[in-house]
C-alpha cells in the first residue's frame, strides 16, 4: 500500500473539511439542493421533456394518449387541408379544436415529466458525483487511484477521511464514521465497521474520519445508485399488475368509443348532420377516458418517488403497490415496537436496605457508565430522590468498566466497593467472597423476569442492596398505530428474540395482534410461509444474513441499508435510513397510491358523463331537434358546446395534476368507509363539477365571440 501506515490512519481521528476537497464539496452540496421540492429548474425541465414525449414512439405506452395524438394529428392535416383549399367557414373553429388537442397531449406529457422531476434531479446530482469519484483500488501491497467506472465487483479499494465511497460494498476491514446524508438526508454520521450487520456501504456517501477497506459487491449499472436512477426515469418504470389491468380496462373503452364514433359519419350523413372530422375527433376525446388515461402513469411515478422522499428504495413498482394490499405484519421488536434501549423503571432494595442508600449506590455504579442503560439509572436516581450526578474526580472514585468475562460493572471509592451487573454475574462475585444472593433478592429478580424486563442487581462489598428493574420502554404512540392497522384489516406480529413469557407482556402492552418468541430463521420463514398459504399479503423488515430467505420469501421485504448484501439483494425495497419503524409508513404510501389510482379513475369516468351531455346534443340537435332537451347546460351553439367540453377536457388533467403527485389524503379507515367516501366525493363531485366548469367555459367563449 505503497508504505500506508494504518495504524497511523486508525489514531487519525481528524475530520475532513469540505473545503480540504472543494470538489466533493460541490457534488455534496449539488445533492443536498436537488433533495428539495420542486423549483424552477424542475418545472422547466419538465416542461421541455413534455415535448420530446410528442414523439409517437414514446407515447404508443399510453395507448389512450397515443389515439388522442392521432386525433389532433388528423386534425391538424384537415384545418390544413382546408386552408389551402379556401374553405374558411368553419377554420377558426377547426384551429381552436386542434390546438386544445394538442394541449391536452402536451398537458398529461407534462404531468409525467413533472412527476418524474424531482427523482430526476436527485438522480443526475449523484451521477455527477459518482462519475468524477476515484477510486484508490488495492492491488496487493499497492495503491493505484482509478475512476470508480471501472470497479469491478470483488475488487477492494482503501478509502480514507475525505473521501467518497466509490460504489456499494461492504467492509472488510476498518472502521469509520461515515456521511450518508447525500443519500438519505440524515446530516447525523453512522459508523459502519467490519463484521456483524453494520458492514454495508452505499456509493457516493462519504467517510469523515478514519479509513475503511471495502469489497465492491456491484459492477457498474448494479449499484443502488443506478436502479434508483433507472426507477425514476419514466421510461425505465415497469408497470405494476393493476396498473397493467387498468390499463386494458382504458384500451377496451377507447376501442368501443372509436367503433362508435366511426360509425357516426354515415349515420350523420343518412340523418343530414353536418359532422366533420375536428367534430369526430372532438368528440372522440372527450367520450374516451382520457383523465384516467392522461394521469396513469403519472400517478405511478408519483407513488415511486413519494417512497423516494421517505429515504426508500423500491426494486419494482410492484412492491409499491404490493405494500397498499399487505394485511400481515411483521415487526422486530427491538427499535420497532420498543425504544432499543432498555430503562431503568424502579428500584427494588433488599429486605433491611434503606431504599435511598440502594439507590445512591445504583447511581454511583453508573456515574461512569454511558450506556443509555447507565444514563437512565443515574436519571431515575436524580428525579426519585433527588440525587444529583457527583464529580468522580472529586470523589476519588475509579470506575470498573464493564467485560464479556465478569458481565459486571462497578466503582471504587472511599474504601467502598460497589458492583453492578446480572444475576448470576452478581451471584458468582459474592460467592467470591463467602457471600450469597438472599432469597428474597431472587424472587424479585424471578418477578421482574416475568414481568419481561431485565434485572440488574447491586451490591456493595458482601452485601446485595437491591435489583434495578429495566425495562424495554414501548415506543409512545405505537399502540395507537397499531389500533389504526388493525382498523384497517391489517395484522401486526412481533419477532422477537426472548423467551415467550418476556414477548407476551410486551405484546400486550404494545397492543399487536399476535408475537413469535424465540425467532429463529426457520421460524421467520415458516410463519411467513403459514401467512401466505392462507391467502395474506405479507410484510417484513431485516437487516441481516439470517433475515434473507424470510425477506425473500415476503411480498414486500424492506431491508436496512445498513444491514448486509445478502438482505439487501433478498429484499424488494431498501430503507436508507435503516429504520424499521418505515415499514408501516411504506404500507400507507402502498394504500395512497392505490387510494389516488382509484379515486381519479372514478372521478375521470363520471365527469365523462357530463361531456356525453354537452357534446352529442350539440352534435344532432340541428338534426334532431328533440335532443334539445339533453342540452341541459343550456350551452349557447353547438360549436360552444363542443369547444368548451374539449377545453374542460384538457384543463382538468391540469386540474388533477397536483393530486396525482401528492395522493389522495391517506386515513387509516376500513375499505368500506373508503369507498364510500370515494364514491362521495370522486364520484359525485365528479360528476357535478364538470356541468358547471363547461357551462362557465361556454358563457366564456361566447362573451369573447370565439364560437
């Protein structure tokens, strides 16, 4: 390694500034600023994509937009057509038609772009930044600087404080605080270090301090890094099952309305109506479903990246929408259900102890400690008894830290020796010194046992004081999102690693619907296996090698970004923020998303019912003057009528735009409720709104004399 002394990069210890490396400071900062909402560059860029997506070729996916593209083609070549040859009668209304045509193309082409926008940018920032990163690839005892394009997988490259990772792998050797935040937002470091489920690194986060070996387990074009680039480009999204079904719902309807409209010509020339062909077109479009249509792919695009702005990574389309029909579960329940860290709830003092003195003697032990374990005893202490943290210096004091051997801690001091740690460590220490655990301390330990917490017990030279009861601390709030699942059909199951006495008092109090104790692998896999033979759609979340074949196995396997490849590869989505609590939030943005397809869809196909009305009396009437009482709009002349439910037609999907990126408001009801409402408000809404906006559309156009 070119005479590199590790050792002296381990002590380093120093902080890189970013203006040490003005360059990664740029591409850090580009990335940080395209993270943001939509802006002014986003808006253009969408706006200059929507006419590149004029290209039929682009447009033959959305076959609904793909007919109207041919309709105001045809159009187009007519009012043309008609130019040349001097006929003018009707050519201002022809060139209205045509133009509202092609806004509607451009409009929904807009809608997709815009959609795709913020991914995009977020995207082309840390392109930028992976592809002007070197690499410093290991080649026995040798350094040589490369750029990260041509990394292989396998390969092991040295990367130090300063540094950009050049591309996902894990650690081999090392450890180092690492900045993930061009990733995953987070400004707070992580450690990443060789060994156990924290080994996993992402391309282009950046080491901070000390240095880390890493294995490239990605070849160019496998990164994280390029499938997230590839999922928020439009044109590179795979179309989920329902999105596939509803889909080939809109190509049958436009298939039945362009056989019924072709059949028009001949009846109206039977019938003496005069229809041309921007009337044919016009009425084409706005009998066909085209704001369902126009919004589609949209609406996907939208649900991809809502899961982008969690710091979520799904493989496929197909998971997102996987994750709105999950009605099982699975949570871990250290750092899902409970804090992680277990706190110190109460002190319980031995038979003749004082209970002041157990616990000035409880805090004593842990001055020291910086576990959260520690700091919550020395707080119970503080706030019970008002026992203030006390300067070990000044007290002389020398602290016992805690090993794997003695599974004890303690403080010496003033010819005091006090010791803390569990049972049977507390126990094998006194025997020591011909002492023993009373009776009646083993009981509470026993109580406390059972109760699912963890005992710790202190004593002071031969003598047991007492038992800290711990206590894993169910994360506030919980209980009441798992209330809203179960609203909702949704099961919840708790993994767990204790014993099954220990799971089920934390099961009740966090209110899930049901726990597997004593989880092993095998367990995991068959539980899920059960599920999933009974007809549930099953959720999971994991961070490590023993968690693959149950992420595999699940519908929707949500794995930890700092958990290992192997979980990683097992898993359909990746959570970069590595926290397990996302999976019920992955599961609301799975309903939204389904909640939006379906409420636009419903919307969509009732206002078409009003342009049906505003449209093909307007059509016949001349013919048919007993149509006239379908005009129920009152719409001033045929041409106004036509004209303003082609203008409605377009404006809508404008309308709809926001929605179809935001999603319909999420509320964690049951289906009945929800469809309900939607019918409610996208269905009835849907079908009012449209008889007021075309006749507000038609009083426009006639006080501006335009038809």
């Amino acid at each position: 390694m070119d005479g590199h002394d590790s050792s002296a990069v381990v002590n380093k210890r120093t902080f890189a500034k970013e203006e040490d490396n003005p360059g990664n400071a740029r591409h850090f900062e580009g990335v940080k600023k395209e993270q943001g909402g939509l802006n002014r560059s986003i808006l253009t860029r969408a706006a200059i994509d929507a006419f590149y997506k004029l290209n039929p070729r682009a447009l033959w996916n959305n076959p609904v937009m793909f007919v109207v593209q041919i309709a105001a083609l045809l159009t187009t070549f007519f009012t043309i057509r008609d130019i040349a040859g001097g006929q003018t009668a009707t050519l201002w209304f022809n060139v209205q038609i045509a133009a509202w045509l092609w806004i509607t193309v451009f409009f929904v082409n807009f809608a997709e772009a815009l959609a795709e926008g913020r991914g995009k940018a977020q995207a082309a920032a840390l392109r930028r930044s992976r592809s002007e990163t070197q690499a410093k690839k290991l080649a026995g005892d040798k350094t040589e600087k490369i750029p990260a394009s041509q990394l292989r997988k396998g390969d092991v490259v040295l990367v130090e404080a300063g540094d950009f990772i050049p591309s996902d792998g894990e650690v081999v050797e090392g450890i180092a605080s690492v900045d993930e935040s061009a990733i995953t937002g987070e400004s707070a470091p992580v450690i990443r270090e060789s060994g156990g489920d924290r080994n996993s690194v992402t391309g282009g986060t950046r080491v901070l301090s000390d240095w880390i070996k890493v294995r490239i387990t990605a070849n160019p074009g496998e990164t994280f890094l390029d499938k997230m680039i590839q999922l928020v480009e439009g044109a590179k999204r795979q179309k989920t099952p329902n999105e596939i079904a509803l889909t080939i719902l809109l190509v049958g309807l436009t298939i039945i309305f362009l056989l019924a409209v072709a059949t028009l010509e001949p009846f109206a020339i039977y019938s003496g109506a005069l229809v041309s062909l921007p009337v044919l077109a016009a009425l084409l479009v706005c009998l066909i479903p085209t704001t369902i249509g126009g919004l589609l792919s949209a609406i996907g695009i939208a649900g991809m990246d809502r899961l982008l702005k969690r710091n979520m990574l799904a493989m496929s389309g197909r998971a997102v929408e996987a994750a709105g029909d999950v009605d099982v579960l699975l949570l871990d329940k250290t750092g899902t259900i409970t804090l992680g860290n277990r706190v110190a709830t109460e002190f319980v003092p031995a038979p003749g102890i004082p209970l002041e003195k157990f616990a000035d003697a409880a805090q004593l032990s842990s001055l020291a400690d910086e576990t959260p374990e520690g700091r919550s005893i020395v707080i119970l202490a503080k706030e019970k008894f008002n026992l203030r943290e006390r300067d070990m210096t000044e007290l002389s004091a020398s602290f016992v830290p805690f090993s794997a051997q003695t599974r004890m801690s303690g403080v010496n001091l003033e010819g005091r020796e006090i010791r803390k740690g569990a049972t049977e460590a507390i126990e094998k220490y006194l025997r020591g010194i011909n002492s023993s655990l009373p009776p009646e301390v083993k009981s509470v330990v026993e109580d406390i046992s059972k109760k699912g917490g963890t005992p710790l017990v202190v004593a002071e030279g031969a003598c047991a004081l007492g038992v800290i009861y711990l206590k894993d601390v169910v994360k506030g709030g919980i209980r009441e999102r798992f209330a809203q699942l179960r609203r909702m059909g949704i099961k919840t199951v708790m993994i767990t690693g204790d014993n099954p006495l220990t799971a089920a008092v934390i099961a009740a109090e966090a209110g899930v619907d049901d726990f597997l104790a004593e989880a092993t692998p095998e367990a995991k896999l068959k539980l899920i296996r059960k599920y999933q033979a009974e007809g549930h759609l099953v959720a999971m979340t994991g961070d490590g090698t023993n968690d693959a074949l149950a992420l595999a196995q699940a519908d929707v396997g949500v794995a930890m970004n700092s958990g290992t490849q192997a979980a990683k590869e097992a898993g359909n989505m990746v959570d970069l923020d590595s926290n397990p609590t996302k999976l019920i939030e992955v599961v609301e943005t799975g309903k939204q998303l389904l909640m939006t397809r379906g409420s636009l869809t419903t919307f969509s196909i009732a206002n078409d019912l009003a342009k049906y009305f505003a449209i093909i009396p307007a059509i016949f009437a001349a013919a048919y003057p007993e149509l006239g009482v379908l005009n129920i709009m009152g719409l001033a002349t045929p041409q106004s009528a036509i004209l303003s439910a082609v203008i409605f037609n377009a404006l809508i999907i404008v309308a709809l735009v926001p929605l179809a990126l935001r999603g319909v408001t999420y509320r964690p009801q049951g289906a009945s409720v929800i469809l309900r409402r939607n019918l409610l408000i996208y269905g009835l809404g849907g079908l009012i709104a449209p008889f007021i906006v075309i006749k507000a559309i038609d009083l426009i156009l006639v006080f501006l004399g335009l038809s």
